[in-house]
C-alpha cells in the first residue's frame, strides 16, 4: 500500500495547509508539461487527492493502520467476509488493487439493468470552465429521463462519465442500470488541442517578420494577451506561451501551454516596389 504522506513528504499529522503546499511544490517542479517526471507527479496527485479531502483521508488511515497491525499491511490478510467489498472498492479508486486478498469469497455480482450509453459535444471553449449541462435520453421503454451532467475544468476528450441508477428500469425486479455519458471536445474559434496544450495560428506580413512585432490574441478563455514576434522570425515558427493552454488542476491554476504558429503572409509587390526594396 503507498504512503501518500512519504509521497508529499508530509507527517502524518500535517494540516490541509500543509498538505496542500507540499503538492502544490512538487507539481511545480514534476508537472510533465514543465518538464517534470509525470509519474512522480501522478503519484503526488494521487496521493494529495486522498489526503486533502477528509473522508478519504479518515478512510485511507484507518486501513493502513487496519493493514499493519495485521501483518506487513495486510499483505497476509484474507477477508471471508462482506467487509472485504469495502476495501476493495476503496483501493479501486486509486487506479490499483486491494493489498488484502480475497482467497475463499466467491461471489456473483447481482444482475442489473442494462446501462444507458449518451454522447455529449462540448467545445474547447466550454471545456475551459467548470459547467453543468442537462441534458435528456430515453430509456429503452421510451420513457424520457434528464441528468445534470457536471463537467469538469479541461475535461479530456472521449472521458466517460458514470452516473448511478440512472440507465434502464425495464425489469423492475433488478436494480437500475448506469447512465454512462461520453464527451466529446470539439475545436473552435481557431483552436485545437493534444493533451492539455493549445494551439491556434497568427498570420504576419514579412515586414512585421523581418521587423519584429507584438500582436494581441483573444484566448478562449476571453482574456486578451499580447504575443511578441522576435525580430527575424521564420515562417512556421511556433511561439509558446506558458500557462494559457487548458487546466490541468484548477485549485492550484496549473495548465497547459499555448503554442501559436506564426504564418507570414508575401505580398505581391509591383516592379517600382520591388525596385525601391531592391537595396535593402
């Protein structure tokens, strides 16, 4: 079992504040996007999720001192009864499996109704901001259901989200089935996305390239930042923009960074013009 304290470099009985802080220094330093060690960082951000919310903290130290009072943190340990279901839902959360054995519990899942599979379409706009959307499905009776679906800041494209007893009621004898809900990000007003990184284009004269220049871009996030053009710039060169790509982890304002690719536009110059830059 991890010792998400160890992780953080935390003691056991160090404050939220604390708890806090320490995530936040390492996500400085091993966010993948600032060249850090994502799993480093993934392991921090597993373990400041559980630590920093106090029901999965109480949780979470009541079964590592469950676990080692019975043995090398109940590596050893073998449940033959129901509380075995509750560790193993718990360890399931983290991505992992249950450091307890299960070894003479065989049992079968109960039967339920059917899930309920929807597709929803947000834009990267939308996906900038946490928001809520309600949205209506039918179920296989044709009878119409609504969900408010809560999406969260920068949410990924192709996530699925599970909603419990919201799918098929058809058999009324069975518990009902799961809402499962897909997103789709869709590109807009001139952007895309890979990961958490945006990327949008600029077009330039060859002027304003040779020169140098500063231009000011609208974010989807509607702020307004201005971009310098180093003097010499390339046509297809790529400026980046630290911090202005999609949240990564909105409590601590890390996101991802903007990259635009400069274009930079030739005009058709006549004789006489091109006669008065000729000596340039």
């Amino acid at each position: 079992m991890k010792n998400y304290y160890d992780i953080l470099g935390v003691s056991e009985d160090a404050s939220s504040e604390d708890i806090k802080k320490a995530f936040k220094n390492i996500a400085k330093k091993e966010h993948p996007d600032r060249g850090g060690n994502e799993t480093i960082f993934k392991e921090a951000n597993e373990a400041y999720d559980t630590l920093k919310n106090p029901e999965k903290k109480q949780e979470y130290d009541t079964i590592r001192k469950y676990g080692e009072g019975f043995g090398g943190q109940g590596g050893n340990f073998n449940f033959t009864t129901g509380d075995f279901d509750i560790f193993e839902d718990f360890f399931s959360g983290f991505g992992g499996k249950s450091p307890f054995r299960r070894t003479h519990v065989h049992r079968q899942r109960p039967q339920v109704n059917r899930s309920i599979n929807v597709k929803m379409a947000v834009s990267l706009k939308e996906a900038m901001m946490a928001h809520e959307k309600t949205i209506s499905y039918k179920l296989p009776s044709g009878k119409e259901e609504f969900a408010t679906v809560k999406i969260p800041a920068g949410v990924q494209n192709g996530v699925t989200f599970k909603y419990r007893n919201l799918g098929d009621d058809s058999d009324p004898n069975l518990p009902r089935g799961d809402l499962l809900v897909q997103m789709s990000v869709l590109e807009c007003d001139g952007y895309t996305r890979q990961q958490n990184d945006l990327f949008t284009e600029k077009t330039i004269d060859c002027f304003q390239a040779v020169r140098g220049t500063e231009f000011k871009l609208k974010t989807l996030d509607d702020n307004i930042i201005k971009v310098k053009v180093p003097a010499g710039t390339q046509p297809g060169t790529i400026l980046s923009v630290k911090g202005r790509g999609m949240p990564v982890h909105q409590a601590l304002n890390i996101r991802g960074n903007l990259y635009v690719k400069i274009v930079v536009l030739i005009p058709q110059l006549s004789q006489t013009d091109l006669n008065k830059i000729k000596d340039l």
